[in-house]
C-alpha cells in the first residue's frame, strides 16, 4: 500500500475518533430521587485551562463549582438501568462491573454547593429535577431542588 494512501487512511481515522471524542453527552432527562446519604465528600471550585486546539468546553477555561460527590443508599425514583447510567456519567469507575438489569447498592451524585458542611452521612434527601449532561471537557449536573427530609 502506497504510504500516501496508508497516511490518508490514519488521518481519516483520526478524524473520526476526534469527532466522536468531542461529542456532548446523550440527553438525559432530570429525574426525582430520594434516598439516604452512606458519603457526603465535598470538592472545592476548580479552575482548568483550555486544551489548545479542542472543540468544545475543553476548548476554553473554564471553572467547575465547590460540589459534593454523595453516594446515596436505599434510593427510589429511577428504575436500575438509569441508576447504573447516572453513577458511570459521575464516576466510570465507581460501580465496577454488573448487570444493568439489577439496581446498584448506590447512585453516585454531584450535586453543586458553597458550604462544605451542608451535607452529611445519615441525613435522607430528595433530589428534584436532577440532570447530567457534559462534553469532552467534563460532565455536569444540575437540578430543580434538594429537600433535606431528615437529619
């Protein structure tokens, strides 16, 4: 194969996997949630500078907000499929393997908030309107409201 042709090819490749690296998240749907907080561990504000030459969010600077990951336990509201869906989007590597077909003994949350001590193992929350979405330059959420329901 003429190493013009085998060039053309790896480029064209390259391409490709570009394309789908700089891909946004699929849409997904805000959903309600409740369950009880087993980890609260809070993130400070994180200031990352762009990746020269990507598309994208990773493209600028950009700022992630102070944030809490919270593993929820005994959480209702989503079926498992969506639960198995939502704690990759946060955390890949949090669940491990399994079947989507059996709930996960956590849903792992990223919910944005100021005051490292505002949430704390053994309080039962409910999430209202929780959505995540994101680009090759990371993953964010949001959501409507957090009721603390008991302390």
């Amino acid at each position: 194969m003429p190493r013009s042709l085998w060039c053309g090819f790896l480029a064209l490749g390259m391409s490709l996997a570009a394309a789908v690296y700089a891909a946004p998240l699929p849409p997904f749907s805000p959903v309600d949630i409740t369950g009880k907080i087993s980890e609260a561990r809070w993130m400070p504000e994180q200031q990352v500078e762009a990746i020269p030459g990507m598309s994208g969010s990773a493209g600028h600077d950009r700022v992630f907000p102070a944030h809490f990951l919270i593993k929820l336990v005994g959480y209702t509201g989503i079926d498992a499929a969506t639960a198995w869906q939502m704690t990759r989007l946060v955390d890949r590597y949090a669940l491990g393997s399994g079947s989507e077909q059996t709930p996960p003994p956590f849903i792992l949350l990223r919910i944005d908030h100021p005051d490292r001590e505002n949430f704390r193992p053994g309080m039962t929350i409910r999430v209202t309107g929780y959505a995540i979405s994101g680009d090759e330059g990371g993953t964010w959420t949001s959501h409507d409201r957090v009721d603390i329901l008991s302390h």
